[in-house]
C-alpha cells in the first residue's frame, strides 16, 4: 500500500469538519502526517472515539484516548450571525473553510446551516462578537463529510487563484528587454552617411570662402 493511498483511506475516515483543532490546516494534511507517522490518530475531537478505532483498524495500532487538549467531542453545532450587530466586515466569510457564510462587504451575512461544518474558525475573527455556536440539531453524516471535502477542496483552488491573480498585479513590471546592437551592415551605412554630409558641408564651407576672396 502507497502512502498516498493509505493517506487517502485515512482522510475517508476524517469527519471533513476542517476545524484545524487537530493541529493541522484541514482533515487532508492530518491524514498525511498520519500516513507519515508523523501525527497520532487521537487528535480530531469531532471524530471523538468512534473516529479513532476507526482509523486503530485501519492501521493496525492501538486505540489511544482522544486528546481532549485538542477539544472535546459534541453534538455536532452550527454558527449563527446576530444579524443585528453584524456590520459586514467579511472576516467570518474569508474564515470559513467550506464557504458556509454568504454575505457581501458592508452587508449583512448569513450561515447556511447545511454547509456549516461546526468548525468555530469563523467565531474569533469576528470584530464585534456577533457570532455564536448553537446545536444544529442534527448528526454529521457521511455524506456530509463528501460533501463538506470537496468544497474545501474549491475553497483551496478559488484562495490559490486569487494569491496568484493578486501576486501578479502587485509585481513590479519587468524591465524592457535591452535594444538588439546594430547589424554590421547598418553600421557602416551609418559611418558612410556620416562620411558624405561631413563632407557636403565641407564643399560648402570651400565655396563660402571662395566667394569671400
């Protein structure tokens, strides 16, 4: 088994919640550093108990107790934007890993409860503390872990091109490129031109003076 594959089969068992509590930017890189061995498979709170012996069977490793200094296991839970109070900085929007939170600049914003992942990495951005964690009242399935994988993955393309588009108009312009020297041939039609006006005006400065006598 290749470790791309085994990483592969980690991530399939990872909730896709992307709340980063792991210590890791997403449910995929913690696969990785799984596969690699350079991670424990106790470190996703949202998974809780249930997740580790999934990923134990997998491995064929022990089942470890949950690292609760990564965050305790729950009900699954939503965010929700006092909508009174949200002044519409857009923070919560770029924050949110699956793009749960729509809204425009100076305008209120909005969760869609069925996105939310209840990852709570839109809570701390927030200026004014307008937005809380409630119970959504329902179970993360495994379809919603699908779901909530691949529009992180559109997250990630979408906030690559736009470092790209923005890296490329804050480049400084480059440099026009050095004039090719003159062809030898046009050099010397250069020397040559110079040669008959020097001397054009040297037949005219003789006659000038011819005249003068």
């Amino acid at each position: 088994m290749s470790c791309r594959s085994l990483a592969d089969r980690i991530d399939a068992l990872l909730p896709q919640t992307q709340c980063t509590k792991c210590g890791y930017d997403g449910c995929r890189p913690y696969a990785d550093a799984i596969a690699g061995g350079a991670a424990p498979i106790n470190r996703c709170p949202p998974g809780g108990d249930e997740g580790i012996a999934a990923l134990s069977a997998l491995l064929g490793t022990p089942v470890l107790p949950l690292d609760t200094a990564r965050g305790e296991p729950g009900p699954l839970l939503v965010a929700r934007i006092d909508e009174s109070h949200c002044i519409g900085c857009t923070l919560c929007i770029q924050a949110c890993p699956v793009d749960a939170i729509v809204g425009a600049n100076k305008h209120m914003h909005t969760v869609l409860d069925d996105w939310c992942t209840g990852c709570d990495l839109c809570v701390a951005p927030c200026p004014v503390d307008c937005i809380e964690m409630v119970p959504a009242g329902r179970g993360w399935s495994e379809q919603d872990a699908a779901i909530s994988r691949q529009r992180h993955r559109s997250h990630l393309a979408r906030a690559e091109r736009l470092a790209a588009d923005n890296a490329r108009l804050m480049a400084p312009e480059a440099p026009a490129a050095p004039s090719a020297p003159a062809p030898a041939d046009d050099a010397g039609n250069e020397e040559r031109k110079r040669s008959a006006i020097e001397s054009a005006l040297a037949r005219a400065r003789a006659r000038r003076n011819a005249t003068k006598q």
